[in-house]
C-alpha cells in the first residue's frame, strides 16, 4: 500500500487475512529457515522447536495455499516430502529479515517498556488478576473505578 492510498474497506479485508496469515509467529519462523533451500517436514520441526507435528503441519499447508511454499513428495519408502519456498516466499524473506532485525534492535526497549508497564500497575493497585479478566468490560455506572472492579468481581 502506498501512502495517501484511498481507503477501500474490501481490500482492508484482503489485506488483514494476508497480514494475519504472514505475521504468525510459526510462519515466520519457517519462512525463515526454508531460506536455506528445501527441508523435510521433521528437519524444520527440529529447527523450529516448540511446535507441534499438528501446527507445523497446519502452517505448511497454509504457506502451500498461499503460494509461499511447494510440497514434493518422492516416491521412496518411506515416502520423502521436502518443503521449499516459491519465488512468492522468497519475495517474503527480505521484510521479515528487517523485522526480525528491528526485533533485535529494540528488544531492550520493549523489555524495559514491559517492566515499567508491570511495575506502574503493581504499585498503583491496578493490577489485573484473574477474576478481573475474567469479569470482561465493566459498564461504567458511576461508581468509582475500584467499587466497580469489586462489583465485577462479586457478579461472577
């Protein structure tokens, strides 16, 4: 998208399923490692760590269905399936490389962000727990912030 594009409510649409579908964190994990040319389903569940055989399974069939990636199976016993990138994929390994840096550039920044967001919200007893979670939005009914939340709490 260009900036000072016209903004066509369709094409939102279009572009969040894309976004949505390219920004899991499983995908860019395998995007990335299929840099180095094709593997095999287990070499990139080893690689990626943490996945499970079903979401690896789930997201390589997703990157086949959106042209990011092609499936080739051998005929040999077992059968050998290798995944590889399309020119498509590899279109994708330039952005998610700059992301990926960005991460490690500011990844201080946001730790310390997180740390100071957790500490303000301990120190001014506007922690969440659990049960306010839990609770969901809390109509406002004029009463102060605290009776609310204790409120909330109580209609559970």
């Amino acid at each position: 998208m260009e900036r000072g594009h016209t903004h066509v409510p369709g094409d939102c649409k279009r572009i969040a399923a894309v976004l949505s579908r390219i920004g899991d964190k499983w995908t860019i994990l395998v995007v990335a490692l299929l840099s180095d040319g094709p593997l095999r389903f287990n070499e990139i569940r080893k690689r990626v760590g943490g996945i499970s055989q079903r979401m690896l399974t789930l997201t390589l069939r997703a990157l086949e269905r959106d042209g990011f990636v092609t499936r080739t199976v051998f005929p040999s016993i077992p059968p050998r399936v290798d995944y590889e990138l399309t020119p498509l994929g590899r279109s994708l390994l330039e952005p998610v490389q700059r992301l990926g840096d960005w991460a490690m550039q500011n990844i201080d920044r946001i730790e310390d962000a997180r740390r100071s967001f957790d500490a303000a919200r301990e120190v001014g007893g506007s922690s969440f727990s659990g049960r306010q979670m839990r609770a969901g939005p809390v109509r406002d009914t004029g009463l102060p912030r605290r009776a609310r939340l204790r409120r909330a709490d109580t209609l559970q």
